[in-house]
C-alpha cells in the first residue's frame, strides 16, 4: 500500500494542517476565497516554500525537493487559471510535459481519448482554444507526467456550467484508471459528488474532515463560514 | 548604383543578423539583455585567432574547436552570474554584464594589448574574391557567406527550438518558467542550456567579424549596438525580425553612405530612432506598452 502523507506548517495562509491521502482517494478541498486551498497545493507540488512543516510522499519527506522533481516523483498540479504555454499548440503543451515528467503509460493518444474535444485542436495554438478546451489541455498536459497524485486547482473556475459537466465527465474516465486525486472546487455538491472525501479550510486550518457520505451539505456549509466548528475524529488539532 | 548598395546593404544586414543572433536568444528566452554581448564575440574571436595562428589551421577549424569552450563558458556564465542577477530583478542582470563586458574588455586589453587583428590573413582569397554580376555589380565571396550562415543559423535555430524537445523545453520555460517547473522542466537548466547555445552563436559572429574586418580589445561596444539596433527593429526576441532588423539597418546605412560620406552610421541610428519613435506611438505613449510591443513578437 502506497501513502501520500502532507503536513503544513504554513504561516499565514496554510496553518499548521495536517492530513493524509491514500493511494486511490478523491479528496476534495473545499472553503471560502482565502482560505488557504491554492497556497496549500502549490505547497505539495512544490511551487510554493512552507515555512514549517513538511510534505511526505510515499514515506519519504519531498519537502526541500523542487518542483520539477516532484513531478518526476509522480505529482502533478493543475494550476489555477490554467497557465498554459499559450504561445505553443496544444500538442507541444502536451509533449513539453510528457518529455519532463516521469515515464508511463499516458500518451498524446491517451490524453486524446479522455478529451476527445482536443483530437481537431492539436495544432491550434492553446492560447485560441475556448476556457473547456484550455482546462482539458491544462489536466492533460498534468496527466502526461504520469502523476501519482494529481492536484486539480479550481478545474471550474471561468468556465460555463455545461463545460464544467464535460471536464468533470471527462475526469470520470482518469478517476476510472486508478488516480489519486486532490482538488479543490468552489461548487460544493460537485466536490461532494465526485469525492471519495472532503476537507474544509477556513483562514489556513482545517476545520472540518470526513468521508464524503459521512458529512452532511449542512455541516460542510457551517464550517465552511466558520459558523460553528464541525468535525469528525480526523479533524486536525487546532 | 543603387541596386548595388541595396544588395551590398542587404548582405551586410546578414552579418548583423548573425552577430544580434545570440543576443535575440537570450533575450527572447531570459528577458535578459546582455550587455557583455559585444565583448564576448570580440572574446571568442581572440580564441579563435590564437588557435588558427597557434596551430597555423584554418579559422573555420578553429572555430569548431573554440565552439564547446564557449558554450561551457555560457553554461558557467549563467549558473555563477546570470542565475543570481536574475533572481534580483530586471535591473541586475543589466547591471551585472554591463560590469562583465568592462572586465572582459579590459582583460583582453591586459592579454592581448592594444595592437589590432584580423582573421582575415588566414582565409586567402576568400577575404577579397568576388563574383562579378552584370551592371558592375561585384558580391563579395565573404560577405555572401556570412549572409548565408546567418540565414542558416537563424533558420536552425528555430527548427531547433520548433521540433526537438530541448527547444520545446526552452519555450516552455520562456513563455512561464514556473509553470514549466511544474510540467518536470528543469527551468535552471534549460536557461544554462540556452545561454550555452546563444554563447556559440556568439562564438560563430565573433570569428566572421574578425575575418571580415579587424578588431581591438574595446571593438566590443560597436558590435553590441549594431546588434541592439538590428534586434530592436526587427522585434526583440523573434529570430526572424532579427535577420529583418538586421537588412534594414545594413540598407539603410549603405544607402547612407550614397547621400553624404558620413551617413553611413547616421543613416543607420536615424533608422533605428524612427522605429523606436513608431513604436512607441503605436504603443499609445506608454512605456509599458513600448516594453510590451518590443516583446510582442518572442520567439
């Protein structure tokens, strides 16, 4: 059995959280603007120096290992927004990554398949492409680094509901073949749907942690406010 | 007459080309001018010089021996100097090889001294032979040379960085370096890796700038402007605008040089300031958005 262990001891935006993710979980980060989520990823992936704490991967500590290691690891990150190389096509996006990252079985074909949107794209310029399209690349580009654990950032943000459907569709077919997957989603009863697990952030701690059936909208809404602090045995200390 | 000065100015906008050549690739990847440019060729040039006069061997031979120990001179370049002054702002790293460019100058000038040199003994006839063209129109056998060596080069370049996966890397890392970071790319490398390259191109302009004419331990400087200037109207960052800005500034001083003896350089500047001056128009009077047009069109 595989184990993803992170633990933060970030100031100010992440604040001393702790929790592990199994081999095989989706785990849905969810909480108000601010609340820490995207600072807490670029944390695992590397993009973002803790200040305490440390990040464990697979028993070992990754924590002074840099970013493009981490990939090589087998942890990817989606970023927010995107941030794709939009002066390159989709296919380079694509290739950039599967050159870089660690070897597998996710093809430019593969990535193809999931996405199918992308097949009369490939040689478009990915700054052209619509948002649905930009954030396919974008979870492509990440699975070409054969991840481990991906890190989905905010996958919905900007994009009409109906593209958001298909992404997370989509997304069904990766889930499918076995990832590990942390993502952080502002739409509630989506992250509940497709979680296996939920953590709630407020202002960098964890205030709430349970499986996902085992935690109701109304207790995940209350910590997500910070109405009254909710949890289960697996909270964290605070 | 005039079609001669504008082939004339068109071949010498290919030795432009060449010599802003590495100066465009660095930028376009690093956003890092550097200002050692001009003294770095005129450095790979006294390399060149002393292994062709040391082993009495062709300056194209030399040239290949002289190659690696300048791109391991730019890989050491960006690890020790260009690394730390990038990681401190855009000034530094201007700050940093303009300090390079007085050291190197002043090194060569300890070295070498004062006396001036030229490759151009050691090629023969091809320093001063020429084919005669109809209407007493004579193309140099150098000059046509240096023209297609910088097509090539610039056109290998960006094969290079189109199709292989080190050129998609260095694209990658020059569009967002920590995203690339984030995909596995090793953007420390990368950068050592395109510095090491742009420093061979360096390497290339240096030996044709001592074979078509001489150079001194301060003849560094000239080269960087004609460099800057042919970079600046062709679009900073793009490798073909460069070759474009390169013939632009070449024609235009030679047409120059046709009105008045001293036009040559004036003609040239006059060029330079004009494009500058549209620029910025075009850009709406912002200097942001001047900065933001000259990079419009990276490679």
């Amino acid at each position: 059995m595989e184990h993803l262990d992170a633990r933060h001891g970030l100031l100010q935006a992440v604040r001393d959280v702790s929790f592990a993710v199994p081999e095989g979980e989706i785990l849905a980060l969810v909480g108000a603007n601010g609340a820490g989520k995207t600072t807490l990823l670029r944390t695992i992936a590397g993009a973002h120096r803790q200040t305490a704490g440390r990040v464990l991967f697979d028993g070992s500590d990754v924590s002074a290992v840099r970013a493009n290691r981490r990939v090589g690891l087998g942890i990817a990150l989606v970023p927010e927004g995107r941030r794709l190389f939009g002066g390159m096509t989709v296919e380079e996006n694509l290739l950039v990554a599967g050159a870089s990252g660690r070897a597998g079985r996710w093809t430019v074909d593969r990535v193809l398949e999931v996405f199918p949107m992308l097949r009369p794209r490939l040689k478009l310029s990915s700054g052209k492409l619509s948002g649905g399209e930009q954030q396919a690349t974008a979870i492509g580009r990440a699975l070409m680094t054969n991840p481990r654990v991906l890190l989905l950032d905010e996958v919905s943000l900007g994009l009409a509901p109906i593209v958001v459907d298909r992404v997370y569709d989509s997304l069904q077919a990766v889930i499918a073949a076995g990832a590990t997957i942390v993502l952080v989603e502002q739409d509630l009863g989506r992250a509940l749907r497709i979680a296996t697990r939920v953590v709630c952030m407020l202002e960098g701690r964890v205030v709430l942690e349970g499986t996902a059936a085992g935690v109701t909208r109304e207790q995940v809404t209350q910590a997500y406010f910070g109405l009254r602090r909710a949890g289960e045995s697996g909270s964290s200390p605070t | 007459m005039w079609v001669d000065q504008i082939l004339q100015g068109v071949l010498l906008g290919g030795y432009y080309a060449l010599i802003a050549c590495g100066l465009s690739f660095m930028f376009g990847v690093m956003r890092i001018i550097n200002l050692a440019h001009g003294s770095i060729a005129v450095l790979a040039a006294y390399l060149v010089w002393m292994v062709a006069e040391q082993w009495k061997i062709s300056p194209f031979l030399a040239l290949v021996a002289v190659l690696p120990v300048m791109a391991a001179a730019g890989w050491l370049l960006q690890r020790t100097v260009l690394e730390r002054s990038l990681r401190s702002g855009a000034l530094t790293p201007l700050l940093s090889t303009f300090g390079l460019a007085i050291v190197l100058d002043n090194l060569m000038f300890e070295r070498f001294g004062a006396d001036t040199r030229s490759l151009a003994p050691n090629i023969g006839d091809l320093a001063f032979n020429s084919w005669s063209l109809p209407g007493g129109i004579t193309v140099g056998y150098l000059a046509l040379l240096t023209f297609v060596v910088a097509v090539a080069l610039l056109g290998g370049l960006a094969l290079f960085l189109d199709r292989t996966k080190l050129g998609r890397s260095i694209r990658a890392t020059a569009e967002d370096a920590d995203t690339a970071e984030l995909v596995g790319v090793d953007s420390r490398r990368v950068y050592a890796a395109a510095t090491a390259i742009a420093l061979m191109t360096v390497a290339i302009a240096g030996t044709f700038l001592a074979m078509r004419a001489t150079f001194d331990p301060y003849a560094g400087s000239t080269q960087l402007i004609f460099a800057f200037e042919a970079i600046v109207i062709g679009g900073a960052g793009s490798l073909w605008g460069t070759l474009v800005g390169g013939i632009v500034l070449g024609v235009a001083q030679n047409l120059g040089s046709q009105i008045s003896p001293q036009g040559f350089l004036i003609a040239g500047h006059t060029v330079f300031l004009a494009i500058l001056g549209a620029r910025f128009l075009l850009a709406g009077r912002d200097p942001r958005a001047l900065v933001h047009a000259l990079r419009r069109k990276s490679a």
